[in-house]
DNA sequence: ACTATTTGCTAAAACGTTTTACCATGATTA
DNA sequence: TAATCATGGTAAAACGTTTTAGCAAATAGT
C-alpha cells in the first residue's frame, strides 16, 4: 500500500548520475558545467518517477520552505478582511510560496503560540494581520524571520501596509460634491464637538481628515453631525429615526457600510427614496452593500490590493523598511443621485 | 544580528548528556530509563537556553509535521463557510497542529497544484472542503495521506462531515408548526412540479425532503411554492414583490437566508410587518441574517461544528472510513410569531 | 613535450533530529 | 566465583537534500 516516496538518489540512480549532479540539474543551478545529456537524461528520469523534491530535507538544508505565516487576529475566522487573505493567497500562490494561517483572537498568548508555531516550521516570513488598522502590541520576537503588518503598525516591525485612509476620506466627499450637493449633507457617525479628546484610531483619523479638509477645500459644510462611538448597524437605524423626525436630509455621509444598512432601513420606514430623496455615501465596501437596495456608494477598503501587497513586500528581501498606503477604491453603485 | 538557532546539541551539551538522552527527555519517551536527574538537568538546559526543536529535521526523521493542509473551492476567499475556517483552526490549534490553506477556485489545475505543494510539504492530512455539499472532482492523489471531505463527497475518499440537511428541513417545518401555523405557509425557492426532473445537489435534495416529509407528518401543505433557479436576495425579492400583488400569505419557509433577506425587502415595501403579518423562517444562518430587523429565525449551517469535526476525523488515525452528518443549529430569532 | 587550464562530473559533509544497537557498571542469582 | 540481569546512558546511522571541495580526462598554452 504505502507507496515509498521516490527520492533525488532514485532519480540519480536512474539518470546514471550522481545524486550531486541531479540536485544541481533539477534546481535549475546557472553556472554548473553539466553536459546538455545529464540535464536531459536527469529531467527525463525525474519525469518518469514522479519525483517531487522533499521540502522538509530541502528546509534542513537550505532554510527556506516557501511557506508564509499569516497571523491574523480576526480575519480568518471572521467576515472582515476576507479580501486581505483572498490577496495574500493569490500572491503567495503565484510566487510559489503556501500560507499558514493561525488566528489569535487579539489574545497574547495565542499570539506567543502562534508566532513560535510559525517559526518552529521555519516559515520564510510572517504576515500580521488584523481587522482594524492600528497601532498593535506583538511578543517581542527573538528570531529574525521577516514581517510585515498589514493593515497595522508595531514599532518592532518596520513594514507596514495600510489602507489610504485619508486619499479615501476625500474621494467621498468629492463624490457628493461632483454631484452638485452644496448643503443638508448629514455626517453620520461623528461629531467633531461631542468627541473631543476622544480616542479614534489613527486610521479612523486619517479617513476623517481627509473628509474634512475635502469638505473645506469644496467650500462645503456639515448641516449636522450625528454622533456614534460604534459603527453598528443598531446603532445607524436608531441615529437616522431619531434624526427623521424632525429634519429631511439630502445626503448622507455615513463613516460606515454598516451605519449605512441602519440608515437604509430608517429612511425606507420613513418614507423617503435612495437617492430620490437621500442620497448615501459611505465607507468600507462591506459585503452587504453590494446587496441593498439601491447598491449602496462606498469607498472600498482595498483588501485585496493590501494583501497582494503584503506578499510582494514579504518577498522582496532588498525592503527592509517601508510603509505602503494602498488607494482605497470608490465603488459607484445606485445610492447618489444629483442634486436639484 | 541573525542570532544562531539553538539546536539539540546545544541542550544536551549544556546538560552534559548526549543529544539521544535529550531528544529522549524531551520528547518525553515513556519506557525510557534515564535518571530523574538526567530529565530535571536537560529541561533545564532547554528552558535556559530557550531550545526550539526544528520542526523540519524532525519532519525529515519522522514524517510528521503537525501542519494539515486546508484545501478549499472558495471558502477562505469568500464570506461562505468561514465558520468551517473557524471549527478547522480552532481545532487544529487544541490538537497542536497548524493548518495551511490552500484555494483552487474550483480549478483542476489548481487542485492538482495545491495537492502537491501540501503534499512536499509533508502535511498530516488534508482537508478538502466546498462551498456547497456536492458530490466532487478530485485529481486522483498517488500519496497515501489522510484525507477527509468537508461538505462534499468523493468516492475516493471515504471520510466525509456533512450537514444533516434532512433534519435541518424537519426542524424548519417543526418551527412554524409549533408555533401553530397549518395553513397560508408559503415555500420560497422550490417548486415540485416546475423542478420536476431539474438536478438540485444532494444536499439540497436533502434538506427538501426534510421538509416535505415533516409537513405530511404533521399534516400541512404549502399553499403556493415559489420556484427559483437561483437563490440570492435579488429573487427573492421578485418573486415576493409579484406574489403579494394577488396574496397575503400566513408565513414563509425561504430556502436560504439570502432569499428571506430579498422577501424581507419585497414584504417591507408592501406594508406588511415580520412577524406579525407574516412569520418567516429560513436556513443557513448566513451573516445576514443577524442583521435583519426582525433577526431572522433560521436553521443554521453547522459550519464552525462540522470544521472541528473534520480535523478530530482525520486526526484520528483509527477512523478509515466514516461519513458524519452534523446536526444543523436553529437559530431562534424574531421572525417567527405565533398563528392566531 | 611538458605544464596549466578547462570540462564534466562525483564524494562526502552538513543541516538537526530520532532511533537502534550497544556498552559499561554494579547488583543479583546459581 | 562465574554467569546473568538491570541500570543509565552513548555512538552512530538514518532521513533527503544542497553544497563544497576535488578528481580525472581532455584541451590549450608555451
């Protein structure tokens, strides 16, 4: 039954060469002198047999196992950032490399397990990932295995991959201004006054930056802003029933897809038509949005890009420090119409 | 700066012993005859030392590399079965494995490609696992390692976890007939007589015979059975939308969450309120389905269950062949109200 | 015609474990 | 007293690669 695996020394033996001479020739060395006949005569042995190279010997060897880790906190076993490993696995795959995934669930020790899991198996580079873009605590590492965050920071790791929060602030903005709105644009899930001194994360900063200093470079301004500490989708329906009693908006600018699913259902018990009456813009491109009635307008987190972008940079031995912004994508769907 | 791995000779030279009475102590040998001094003096050694064993030398003597290989059609980049992802890894991670995921899109050449690099890498077992339970394509693996299908079956594999879709279909029925429905039960997605003769997949087949043989035990019909190719919010939100013009059914059993989730919509628009109007039940459990005002009462796809379960499975070197069905979750949310 | 150089290849060490076989030494038994 | 056995350990082979150093034959240089 068990099948015994077919070994370079097969391949040697039946090439009629040394195991040295198939190593060389199958790895694909630049400047050995072998003869054309042994390269022919060793590819087409390895051929016959089937032979595939033993990655646990060659990683003895030579301390490379064409494998990543990617340490998430919540990605995987979560919706969020789902596009972060669609991208890392795409990249990964197509330089040849395989990806570990160990989740710690934001815990300390888990990630102390994970990150010596990884490192046991010799992984060629460890990816960090984590579901909203922060300032973010690691066990200190004693091995020196590449990292690199994604879609966070860590002083100790000096590659980073962030999404461009504050480019993406501005492209919202610009949408509703492109579409001729001047006034009744509600910000929904923050206040400027109710929350100072509070703490957003400094990517929630940026993106909140970048609204602004768009809405002041357009000549515009915020007939109102409604503030909320959690982007919940309970927390959007209550802010906007409340907020319809007494006013009638024009455009939202919600800091949130899932804001803005709260939003839709107040505005639709309400009466009032998407984008007849309201339009919406909002951030994140979350899953839903694609499915509401009209497709809401949003600003894509671009976590496919980030994680493509985490791979190539992982690979790339000649960084050593660097921090990429990746341009969040504007996804145009039905919820902005033009203003009167 | 790289510091230098320290190896097993390292240990046992500081412990004064040979690196066979460390790797002995340390792998913690059971009929082993070394002194209590000799194991105290080696831990100690290893833990001063901070000793790593490499996992790819042990591999290369042992063959086991406590990594399994996660193969999957679309489930890591899609939001589908991420609680398999979730089950999978929390599972592995108790049992002291590490999981390695793999996507092939449903692609041959992929899978031939993913099933070799896990294979070099000398995986434990694999995990084949589907977006939908179906019966499968596999390119024919000449390697003896284990496998098991997760959501699927293959005849060359004989360790199978699915979701027990027949008394999920019963536990469906059972809801609206507890809540003392017997007639205006409407079903969204199937149709006997338009289907006739059509393929649906096992598993659907299953769930549908679920049903259907609890509505004769119980003695309930459907009134109307709405029949739709596709399931996604779009149809069901046609097929409500004309449907209600002429009918104003008692309740709907919606073949899966993104269906109800488009009735939800049709429902709303027409001025009819879940669940007083119009009870809903549903299954899968999708993301969504949490979201919904009402929440969506739904007979939940086991996934994170059924995850678990694949790993104990192939774990478990005694199992040969087995096929497991994991019993589907009512999710009791508000869209079931009482019939008058 | 002898010494260098190139050509084409191989032997053997190394990577870090696990495991088999064996070796002292002292205690027990016959 | 000699043979046996238990005790506590070690030496060395093996796993399948990669890589360094080197060897013999052929070619080139003087």
């Amino acid at each position: 039954m068990s099948k015994k695996r077919v070994t370079l020394a097969d391949v040697a033996r039946l090439a009629g060469l040394s195991t040295s001479a198939a190593s060389m020739i199958l790895t694909g060395r630049p400047d050995t002198r072998l003869s054309p006949e042994a390269h022919a005569k060793v590819h087409e042995a390895a051929a016959t047999l089937g032979y595939r190279p033993n990655m646990a010997a060659r990683a003895l060897r030579t301390d490379k196992t064409r494998t990543l880790a990617f340490i998430s906190d919540h990605i995987a076993t979560t919706r969020y950032g789902n596009g972060l490993i669609r991208g890392a696995l795409a990249a990964s795959e197509e330089a040849g490399h395989v990806l570990m995934m160990l989740e710690t669930y934001g815990d300390p020790a888990h990630e102390t397990r994970a990150i010596d899991a990884a490192i046991d198996r010799q992984v060629d580079g460890i990816i960090f990932a984590f579901v909203r873009s922060r300032e973010v605590f690691l066990p200190s590492i004693t091995s020196n295995v590449r990292m690199v965050m994604l879609n966070g920071t860590n002083r100790q790791c000096p590659i980073a991959i962030l999404p461009d929060e504050y480019q993406g602030g501005c492209e919202a903005v610009s949408l509703l201004a492109d579409a001729n709105f001047t006034d009744g644009i509600v910000l929904l899930g923050h206040n400027a006054e109710v929350e100072e001194g509070l703490f957003r994360s400094g990517t929630i900063l940026s993106r909140l930056n970048g609204i602004r200093s768009e809405m002041v470079s357009r000549g515009l301004g915020f007939v109102d802003e409604l503030s909320s500490w959690n982007w919940e989708p309970e927390n959007g329906y209550k802010l906007m029933k409340k907020y319809l009693k007494n006013s009638r908006p024009k455009a939202l600018l919600c800091m949130n897809d899932r804001l803005a699913f709260g939003a839709y259902q107040a505005l639709s018990e309400a009466g009032l038509k998407i984008p007849e009456d309201v339009s919406v813009v909002s951030f994140d491109n979350d899953e839903i949005a694609a499915y509401l009635r009209p497709g809401l307008t949003t600003i894509g987190l671009p976590h496919e890009a980030m994680g493509r972008e985490a791979v190539r940079v992982l690979l790339d031995e000649k960084i050593v420090e660097s921090e990429t912004l990746v341009a969040m994508e504007p996804m145009i769907r039905g919820s902005v119409g033009g203003a009167d």
